[in-house]
C-alpha cells in the first residue's frame, strides 16, 4: 500500500470521472504544476475503486464523497459515507471528512491524521460562528482544515477570501465558492490558503477556475507584494483574454499589480469602485452588458461623451475616469484598410460595441447605418448617434463597403455567421469584435473568407484596444507589437 501525503501548499487538480479510462484521460491533462489530484467521487459517473486510481499516477490523491447538504451529490446514509472514506484510506488516499460527519471525533477512527483533510462547506455563507468551527476543526490534527462559504455576490466572495490572510502560512484553507467566487479563489490562494483547488477540463464546484489558469495566469504559486488590483467586469468573463493579457505586461515589468476576473449581475447594486479589498482596485475593463452604466458611473472622456459607453474605469488623482478605447480598438485595424470616405458601413448590434463601432466608422468618413434583430434597437440608437438605422430583414440584400459584427453571436462554435451570408458575395471588409479565447475563427470571420473578403477579426480588434487600456492602466510603454504577440497561438499564457 502507497500512502502518500500532500505537501502545503498544495495545489490540486480536482476532477471527476465518468470510469477508470475517463480517470486515465484526465490525469493526462492534469498540468505539471499539480502537487496533488483531488477525486470528487460523489459527481463521479460511476463507481471507481479508490485503488484503481492511486494507480493511474503518484502524486498524492484526495478522495471525496461531498454530501448533498454541504453541496455535493453523494445522497447516501452515515454508514456509507463511513465505509467509502476508510476504503480511499486503507487503499493509501488522503480522504476529505466533512467535519458535520462527526467521524474524526472518534479517536481511533483514521489514525494517520496526515491524510485527512477535514473540511465544512457552508453553500449559503458562512454562519457566524464559523471561527469556533474552524478551531475545533484544527484540533482534531488533520493535514489541512478547508471552510468553503457560498457567496451570493462579488463583495461576499473578497470578504470571505479577506478571512483567509488571517490564516496566511498555516493548514487552513478559506475560499469562496459559487458563480462570482473566481477573484475570490484567486486571492485566497495568494494570500496564504494551504490547498488551492481548480479544475482540469470542467469545473467539479460552482466558481472554480482551471488549475491551469490558477498557475499559469495568476501564478497562485508565486508568493508575492501585490500594491493594487485590476479586473474584468461584466455578466459573464469566463472566456475574456483581458486577465492573460494584463497580467502578462504586469509581470514583464515587475509592477506589483493583479488583473483578476470579476463576474457582476448587477452594476447598480455592486458598482466595481466600491468594491472593498487590500491592495484596493485601480482600474477595470468593462464588458458586455455594463458598458453603458459604466458611462454613467465615473467622469466621462471624449469618446465616452460621444458614444455613451465605457469599457473602461480607472482611477486617477482626481477620482474616478470612465474611458472607452473599443473605439480605437475599432478605428485603428479599419484604418489600415483605407477611409472610408464616399462608402457605407452598417454595424450590427446595439450595445456598447456597436457605439464605439459607429463613432469609429464616422471617424474614418464612412456613412454608417445601424442595424439589429430589434428593429426597434436600432432606430433608438440611430437616432441617439444621428447616423442612419437599416431593417433586419433588409441586410442580405444591403452591398455596404464594411460590415461589423457588434454583436455576441459568434462566440460558439453552434453560432451562425452574425449576417446573412448574401450580404458576403460583393467581398466587403468584414469586421468581427468577437474573439475566441482558443484562437479558432469565428463562424462570421469563415463565413467572410468563404466569400473572399477582406478580414479584420476580433483579436486585432481586442489587441488595439488593450494597448490604451494597459497604458491607463499604468503599462505606458505598452506596444501593440507586444500585446499581438503576447495574444498570438502558443503564446497565450506567458
């Protein structure tokens, strides 16, 4: 029997398996920077002996069976919980006990407290005698002792992840779970959680990131002097390149900064400039849907005047800016075609994107028309901007010079080409702001190619956008050479 124990900090590739082959895959994609795989057997397809996967690699392997009232799956009686934990444990596993089993207040019960984690998950916040909890957990000698609170909104994940540095360099572990628990998770590992979790391929817990981008974007294995934050913000940034992006210019020049992903449902009730941490916030990216209420929310630039949105916030000596350089990210890759004078450009979509679309297309001399699956949208927002709006139903038969897809469609590989593909066959230029983070093309951008048009697809959008936005945000001698190459296949975590 190979009984092995984790090392702290710990970094743990969590996973569950649909069967043993499923296990051998995963453990094939598990990153080399995982010290340890956790198997989260209650979400686990079927049955696995704990044996057959102690074999499939040698790191130290976490068994768990989390139970239905601390938010896993595993509906089974106190007896069978008991007998699948001391099975992991005489096959050689650290097994995870929840401290609510009562099981490890039976002195004899697991002997070799080294492979034990104990751990209490709390899926609707922490109650408020969690520290009682957690001492009385640290007495009962485990390895490590993990207190998870679910967290119903942004400011609710950096207060449970602020708890965490009171326990900095010990066996305890405190961290967020839930849908806005990503920064949360982040910070908690930085600032000295004992074990950090994330997943391999999908995540095993609600807010959970790839170990991966745990290691390789945030680099939780790094202790480190961290003066101020930066972040993402918008309803879902699981797929922005903004944190690869900053993060890479933040390390290439030792600046002590963090760009974190900030998940937020609602922009009225968590403005990100009140959010509470230390290091404090400086800056943040906006994306969809917030861009118009970031507007509304700090002094406005002249292009946030203009288009009435902003996809940036950042904090100066005078307070709060709202800046929005989509449109430079937009007018510089169109440029570089030609103006646009004496042609017509139409813009699908009436978000934020279409805004800073629109006032780009102006800028380089081009008649622009608006046009959305709202024909109402449209019309408002041609009106508000004073350019033309052109129906829906008429845009496969429109033979505009430029098209630009403002809008989301694109994003999945399910998705169709943004336009109709009968707009394609004169091979206009065809601007997609849509990028993806695996580098494929987008269904409108093969869609264009198909026709033979000319091109200019997200990531050059996104990439001339970020140079201004790295410069606000303190990268001055940020370059649209470097940030192309950092954002380049192959070169996407540095």
């Amino acid at each position: 029997m190979s009984q092995r124990v984790i090392g702290l900090p710990g970094y743990v590739a969590s996973v569950a398996p649909r069967g043993v082959e499923d296990a051998r895959r995963l453990v094939s994609l598990t990153p080399e920077g995982a010290t340890a795989i956790e198997w989260r057997l209650d979400i686990a397809k079927e049955p696995i002996p704990p044996s057959a996967l102690l074999d499939l690699d040698a790191r130290p392997a976490i068994m768990t069976w989390r139970t239905s009232r601390e938010g896993g799956a595993f509906g089974g009686g106190a007896e069978a919980y008991r007998r699948r934990v001391l099975e992991a444990y005489a096959a050689g596993a650290t097994v995870d006990v929840e401290f609510s089993s009562g099981l490890l207040s039976e002195g004899a019960f697991l002997p070799d407290r080294r492979r034990v984690v104990v751990s209490a998950h709390f899926p609707f916040g922490l109650p408020e005698d969690w520290e009682a909890r957690l001492s009385a957990m640290a007495a009962l000698g485990a390895r490590a002792s993990k207190l998870v609170a679910g967290t119903a909104d942004l400011p609710a994940s950096l207060r449970v992840a602020a708890i965490q540095r009171r326990f900095r360099s010990s066996s305890v572990t405190i961290f967020p779970m839930g849908p806005t628990s990503a920064a949360g998770r982040v910070l908690s590992a930085l600032v000295g959680g004992c074990l950090v979790y994330g997943a391999v391929e999908s995540p095993t817990a609600a807010g959970q990131l790839l170990l991966s981008d745990l290691l390789e974007i945030y680099r939780v294995q790094e202790p480190r002097k961290v003066e101020a934050l930066f972040g993402v913000v918008g309803a879902d940034v699981s797929e922005s390149l903004s944190p690869v992006l900053h993060n890479a210019l933040f390390r290439a020049r030792g600046l002590p900064c963090l760009y974190l992903p900030l998940p937020i449902a609602d922009f009225e009730r968590c403005r990100p400039q009140d959010l509470e941490f230390d290091p404090p916030f400086r800056g943040f990216s906006v994306t969809r849907p917030w861009k118009r209420s970031a507007a509304k929310s700090a002094a406005p630039s002249e292009d946030v005047r203009a288009t009435g949105a902003a996809n940036t916030l950042v904090l100066a000596r005078g307070g709060w800016r709202a800046e929005n350089t989509d449109v430079d990210g937009i007018f510089d890759p169109l440029a570089d075609h030609d103006t646009g004078e004496g042609r017509t450009a139409v813009v699908l979509g009436a978000g934020g994107v279409a805004r800073a679309a629109i006032v780009a297309a102006r800028r380089l001399g081009y008649e622009v028309f608006v046009s959305s699956r709202r024909d109402s949208e449209a019309d408002a927002l041609a009106a508000e901007l004073r350019v033309d709006s052109l129906a829906w139903d008429d845009v496969a038969a429109s033979e505009a010079d430029l098209y630009v897809n403002a809008t989301p469609v694109g994003s999945s590989d399910s998705d169709p080409p943004a336009m109709p593909v009968a707009a394609l066959h004169h091979r206009p230029l065809v601007l997609d702001t849509v990028y993806r983070r695996d580098g494929s093309q987008t269904p409108t951008i093969r869609a264009a190619r198909n026709a033979g048009c000319p091109v200019v697809e997200g990531i050059q959008m996104f990439a001339a956008q970020a140079v201004r936005q790295a410069r606000l945000f303190g990268v001055e001698d940020a370059t649209l050479e470097e940030v192309t190459d950092l954002l380049s296949p192959g070169r996407v975590v540095v």
